[in-house]
C-alpha cells in the first residue's frame, strides 16, 4: 500500500500547484455525482436509527452498499437497563431489517457508550448483557467505547469492554473526545496496546490532522468522521489522504441527530475525484479498508453485497412498515408532485 | 414425539454438516443450558451459510410426527438452532421458560425465526402463545413468516381472534396463503366478513385482492359473498373468475350453484378439475401495483 503514496508523488495532484483544493461556491452534488457512477461506498459508521428512509434511499441511490451503525448515546440519556437492551436489539432486528429493504447490507458494533458509562448502577448492568449481544451474526465488533470527559467510570468501563473485545475476537471501535481529543485519543490507544490489543484490531475514530500520524505511526487504523461544524470537512480530508495516501485510513460520516450526511462518503469521493486522487485510493478509503478492519470479526462477506444486496421478495412487507404496498424505493419518485 | 423430532432433525442435520460442524453442534446439544444458549446464538460462526434439502422420506416422515411442520429449504443455521432448542431439558417449567424467553428478548431477526420455527417443538406449548401472536403484529417479514406458515402451532393453539389476525395480516402482505396450516379448517364467518369488506375497500382504490383468498369464503356464503361472487365473474381477471367459479362450485349452496352455471365454461373446468385452487397458489404477487 506504500507503493500506492508514491504513486501519489509521481502523479502530483493539484495540491502541488496551488494550497487550495477544488473549492467553487457552486459545487454541486447533483451536477458532479456522475464523477463516481458506478463505484460502491461502505460507511462504516452511520447512526440510522436516526435516520430517515429518504437517507436510505439517497444513500442507495449514491451507491452506499453496506454500512456499520455503531451503538451509541441516543440523545436522551437513557435510565433502565430495558431502554439498552431493546436499542441493541434493534441495531441486529429492527433497523437491520428496515436497512434490507433499501438493498443496504446492515452490520453493528455493540457497546457501552462513554457518555452512559458515567452512570456506574446502570452501567454495571448493561456489562452483563452486552455478551448476549457481541456474539450475534452480523455483529463486527465492539463500539462504539473509549472517551467522552475521561474520567474514572470511562476508563473502567474502556477496559472491561477492550476484554470482552478480547474474548469474542471482535475488533475495537474507538470514539475519541470532542474536548482534549489528543490527549484522550494517545490515551484510548495506550490503554488498548496495554491490554495488549493489537492495533490491527483497532479503529480509532474522529482523527483529525493533529492525531493522525500518532495514529498511523503506531498501526492502529485511523478513521474520519466528514460532519459539518465539528468533525472533519471533505476538503480538509481530500489534503490528509494526499499527504499520507491511503493506508489504512477510512472515512465515515457518523450522520446521527445531529446536522450531518449520510452521503458524506460519496461526496467526499467526488472531491477526491476532483482534485486527482486515483481511484485506487478513493477505492480504499471509502469501502475497502473499512471492509477489511472490521472483516476481522468473520463476520462480513463481501458476496453479501458486492455485487448489490438482493432484496429478497420473501423479505417484503407491505403493513404498517416502511415498504408499504407494493413500494419500491425510488429516490426519483420525489420529483413527482402524485403520491400513490 | 420430541424426541423422534429431535433425532430426525438430527439425521436431517447430519447429512448437511461437514465433520467439524457436526461435532461443534453435537457438543453443543449436550452442554449445560447456558452454554446451549451461546450456541444458538453463536450458531452463524460454526456453521456454514448452506440450505438443506431433506430427502422425501425424511419430509413425510418430519409429517407423520409432527403434521404441517416442515424444515424445507431452511438454512442450516435455523434448522440447527432449532435442533439445540429441542435438546434443552425442560423438566423444571420455570427454568426452561426463563432460558427461552431470555432467548426471545434479545434475539435479532434470523434468530426470531428459529425460535418462531421452533414453537410447535418446545415444552409448555401454551406459554408461548403471547410470543406468538406477537410475531404475527411483526413487521420483519421473515418473521410473520416463520409463525404464519408452514407452521401448525397457530392452527393448534391461537384463538379465533388471533387466527383472524394471523390470515388478514398474510392476505395484506400478499403472503402465500395456502402455506398456512390449517387455512380452510380455521376459516371462519367473522374472517369471511372482514375480507368481504377488505375487498371492498380494494376495489374501491382500484386495487385488488390476490385470487386464492375467496378460498376462505367457501363454507360461509351469503348474500354479501354472493355479490363479491357476481363481481368476480365480472371481473377482467381469469383468476378471478376461475376463485369465483371455485367457491361455488365447493360451496354446495344452491344459489351460487345457480350462479356458477351462468357460466358454462367457468363451470366446465372447475366440475372436471381442470382447474384447481393449486392453480391460484401464487408465491410472488404484489396486489397492490399489477394483476398476475
């Protein structure tokens, strides 16, 4: 995957010329989506649960073949151990099976969140039933853990889970802090190496420019979260894959209830396109390096969607469900004013 | 009977399983309940993603024990989670029942299936009736379809109610009807009645309803039925008028008796079994957008 970087540097890309990538007022989707016709996308990191079926129809419709939704902090802090476990059992049920039906293969990382691991009464409960969870079909690792305000409760519960991590042989999704994230972040991946997690287990997640090569320099995979405001801009991302290429560098959009996109994928592989990064490159970055990190579970097969997921007509439902009667998802039915 | 189920499923199994499968899922059978639990639920990373085709004396075997139950065309994770739930002892009721629901409560799809599967198999049949009726206001699809078809435990234990519900929700879905045990024998005038109106509100929205459905209407015609008749007969479809001519012919009620013969050739094909309600037996129909 080296040779890959310095293909980079024998291909000089505009970086070269100018410090600004592509960046016109009037770039539009609609006009440059033609640019990655044809390529698949794998998010592997998108909260649909709050999400609508216009995202996954867009997202479908982008090219988004498969995607992982990481457990996580719905908003509204929950109280009983009832609330978590009916939310895991929807990542593996429900929001699965809502997923099929827009012919989007479905994983989930399962995982006590670090926001809800302050809640040590609550959280010593969810630790008992996370193992009926972590070994389910479809499940790809354990996520997404690590820290929020990193305090005691945080770290304990980082660590139990980074065991059970251990013990199922699942990779390890890390979410790292919005507040003294480098830190936080050197932090999560010492404790992981002291546990002694090899960092190919590991995906560390919202990197930005001031983590990623502690990241990368220590084997661990660096992933990037393209969200307005917060997180990382594409065009910012487009300048981090042109200086370190590819390897194991994966980009998600983490869209939750939040202002975000789920197509930030295929978005962020169009500027990529724009600004001469080579397919290869957009290639593993947006579907095939993620697929191989969390692969380590066994539990992707890439036949189950490579070649687009069939939606099985014996799956279909057409009652109080999101395919109503006969339904077929279209994105373009949205330009007709006749709802039928 | 359990236990002729339990080593036909096994015999089935064993034909399907390489030698490793079928030491891990052998091994597993026998462990303590908790661990039998893991498996079931673990069950996708030992055992390959392959269907399993039981021979067709193994079929009317599986039929002679237990009527209406079938494994036909089931993974063989299903069918070996199954198989692990007809190997744990229920000798203590209340145990036996925490373990299953336990397995209920946290189940994902493909594991809802093999429980749903597996109700006509497991200890206190009547314990599992709220889980069952449940499955039936399920929206996963494979879900309905594990309770609902191929599947006597509804036939053997819903109440009418809940029978009504289970074939309502199936003709809504456009689900294959004559898949469900029991159809005809649990068809009933409160059924007939809702379907009438059903139709009613199909045809009114210039949909239809698939053809087998009038099926249910067989034993219970009156002067309301017999109108839906009239409008079948009328209707552009041949499915439709073929249903039409079925019911009355099956009927042995003479005024749609009369009515069949207005249509001589219609009468013709369903007196001489040409046509038959197999022949309206569709798998795949979407009444909603197009007619078959």
């Amino acid at each position: 995957m080296c040779q890959n970087h310095k293909e980079f540097e024998q291909n000089p890309s505009h970086f070269e010329e100018s410090e600004e990538v592509v960046s016109q007022t009037d770039l539009s989707w609609e006009s440059h989506r033609s640019l990655i016709e044809g390529m698949r996308f794998f998010d592997p990191h998108i909260h649909m649960v709050s999400r609508t079926t216009d995202d996954y129809e867009a997202m479908r419709d982008a090219g988004i073949v498969a995607l992982i939704e990481p457990a996580f902090w719905v908003g509204q802090p929950r109280t009983g151990l009832s609330t978590f476990k009916d939310y895991f059992s929807s990542l593996v049920g429900w929001e699965r099976f809502r997923s099929s039906q827009f012919g989007i293969k479905h994983y989930c990382t399962i995982g006590l969140n670090s926001r809800e691991a302050n809640n040590e009464p609550l959280a010593e409960q969810v630790m008992e039933i996370l193992p009926l969870y972590l070994y389910k079909e479809g499940v790809v690792g354990v996520g997404e853990i690590g820290f929020d305000d990193q305090t005691a409760a945080e770290e304990k519960y980082y660590r139990l889970q980074l065991e059970l991590a251990k013990k199922a042989k699942l990779p390890v999704q890390i979410h790292t802090p919005h507040r003294d994230k480098k830190r936080g972040t050197e932090r999560s991946m010492a404790i992981a190496l002291e546990h002694g997690i090899d960092p190919s287990w590991v995906i560390v997640d919202h990197n930005n420019e001031e983590t990623v090569k502690s990241v990368l320099d220590q084997g661990f995979w660096a992933a990037f979260t393209i969200y307005p405001f917060t997180k990382m801009s594409n065009e910012r991302m487009v300048k981090i894959v042109d200086q370190y290429g590819p390897e194991r560098i994966m980009v998600n959009s983490a869209a939750d209830w939040g202002i975000s996109d789920p197509l930030a994928i295929p978005k962020t592989a169009v500027l990529m396109k724009l600004n001469g990064i080579l397919d290869e490159a957009i290639r593993l970055v947006t579907y095939q390096n993620a697929i191989d990190a969390f692969a380590k579970s066994g539990q992707i097969d890439v036949n189950d969607f490579e070649n687009g997921l069939t939606i099985d007509q014996s799956q279909k439902f057409n009652g109080n469900t999101i395919l109503r009667g006969g339904q077929e998802p279209d994105a373009k039915k949205k330009n007709t004013l006749l709802i039928k | 009977m359990l236990e002729q189920l339990n080593s036909l499923l096994w015999e089935i199994l064993d034909d399907h399983l390489t030698v490793a499968e079928a030491s891990w899922l052998q091994e597993q059978g026998n462990a303590t309940p908790l661990e039998l639990m893991t498996a079931f639920v673990a069950a996708p990373r030992f055992l390959a993603k392959r269907t399993t085709k039981p021979t067709v004396a193994q079929n009317i075997e599986l039929n002679e024990i237990l009527e209406g139950f079938s494994v036909e065309d089931w993974g063989i994770v299903r069918l070996g989670r199954v198989w692990l739930l007809s190997c744990l002892d229920s000798t203590h009721r209340e145990e036996y029942c925490r373990h299953i629901e336990t397995l209920f409560d946290t189940a994902e799809m493909n594991e809802l299936v093999a429980l749903y599967s597996a109700l006509p198999l497991l200890a206190y049949p009547d314990q599992w009736l709220f889980r069952a009726t449940d499955a039936v206001r399920s929206n996963m699809g494979v879900v309905y379809e594990a309770i609902a078809l191929r599947n006597p435990y509804p036939y053997h234990h819903f109440s009418e109610l809940a029978w009504n519900q289970l074939v309502l929700k199936g003709i809504f879905n456009d689900k294959p009807l004559h898949l469900i045990y029991g159809l005809e024998e649990r068809s009933n005038e409160k059924l007939v009645l809702t379907l009438s109106d059903f139709a009613h509100e199909r045809w009114a929205a210039g949909r239809w309803v698939a053809p087998q459905v009038w099926r249910l209407a067989t034993r219970f015609l009156n002067e309301t039925l017999l109108d839906d008749m009239k409008h079948l007969f009328e209707s552009s479809s041949e499915y439709d008028q073929q249903a039409a001519a079925l019911v009355c012919y099956h009927s042995n009620h003479e005024p749609a008796l009369q009515l069949l013969a207005n249509y001589p050739h219609l009468q013709k094909v369903v007196n001489t079994h040409h046509i038959t309600w197999a022949n309206l037996e569709f798998s795949d129909l979407n009444t909603y957008v197009s007619k078959p």
